[in-house]
C-alpha cells in the first residue's frame, strides 16, 4: 500500500540558488520582484517545498507532491547539514558553544537550540560561486564550518552562529537525511524516485 501510495507522487532535489524564495507563490499570487521556484522546472501542479530555505540560504531543497511525505521530513528529527561560511575566525569556544546549544530567539521567545554536531572546516568547501559576492578579504577573514541539526526553526543557523558572536556570511545546505546535493549546478533540478 506504502508503496502505491509513492507511485502516485513525485518527488524532486533543487539546488536553490542565492537570492530566491522556497515558495511557488506567495500570498495566492506570482509577485513580479521576488524570485520564485517555478523558474526551474516545470514542476506538476501541488508539488510544495519540504522545509525552507530563506532568501539569502543556497543549497539542497526537496519538493515533493505528497504531503506525508512533507510532513514526516519536517516532524521526525532528520539531520539537515549545512556548509556555513561567518565573519572572523571561529574559536574552539565558540564551536563548544554551538554544539551544546545556545539562547536563540523565536516566535518572540527565548529558545535554546538541540545539541548538534559542528566542525571547523580546515579548507573551504568546494561550492559554486554565489551570484552574489561575498565581502572581500579587505574586511576581515571568515572562516567555514559544517552544523548538523535535527530541528529546524526559522532562519536557525543564522541565529545560532550570531548569538557567539560570528554572523553568517553564507550558508548552504549539502544534505537532508542521506539525500546530499552532491555536485549539482546551481538551479538544477533532479527527479527523486522515493524521499526515504
């Protein structure tokens, strides 16, 4: 039954490109300033992204028609992972800090977010460049690192990384469960036959 039930459905990866809005519309209507899903691919009616991935954040989304499918990825603690690239260089401290969770707000609240795991990255991922540049080195450095979480509030990582000190510079998710963005162009799309 599980199985005819997927038949029914499809299911696809994107590599959402800096600059654009996780939604086919918005408010009911196509707004002609903001970059929507629909440039990519001729996507079948009822098909809704899985997740978020805000305006400023590239990388691996899933879309899918089946909204089961949707609601179980978001609800069941699946382990999104991001490249990360922030402002300065990166302390043990403040990686410490990350992965036994920090002080956020959300919904107006103070939310303290999940352990999770964070590394530094010693060399700088290997990703497209982004249409839009980042600062140049005459500000500063940065440094990259990786954060894997399971939950997965509004703009999360963006908070967590300010709240010790270090604002995002870029931020690119590379993996939703054990489905990776590999080595996909930019704006591309895939067709999945199952979103385990």
């Amino acid at each position: 039954m599980k199985g005819a039930h997927f038949q029914n459905h499809r299911h696809f990866k994107l590599y959402k490109p800096y600059g654009y809005i996780s939604q086919f519309i918005i408010n009911g209507k196509q707004k002609r300033n903001k970059k929507l899903l629909g440039e990519f691919y001729d996507f079948p009616e009822g098909t809704m992204a899985i997740g978020r991935l805000d305006e400023k954040s590239e990388g691996l989304l899933l879309l899918t028609t089946d909204g089961k499918t949707s609601t179980y990825i978001t609800s069941n603690n699946i382990e999104k992972e991001y490249y990360v690239q922030v402002d300065g260089t990166i302390t043990k401290d403040a990686i410490r800090y990350l992965r036994e969770g920090v002080v956020i707000g959300f919904d107006g609240e103070k939310y303290k977010t999940k352990p999770c795991i964070v590394n530094e990255l010693n060399i700088s991922p290997n990703l497209p460049e982004r249409s839009k540049k980042i600062r140049d080195a005459r500000h500063g450095p940065t440094s990259w690192i990786r954060i894997t979480i399971t939950e997965g509030k509004f703009r999360q990582v963006r908070k967590m990384t300010s709240a010790v000190g270090y604002p995002t510079l870029r931020l690119v998710r590379v993996r939703i469960g054990n489905i990776l963005l590999d080595n996909m162009d930019v704006g591309a799309v895939e067709e999945l036959q199952i979103i385990p």
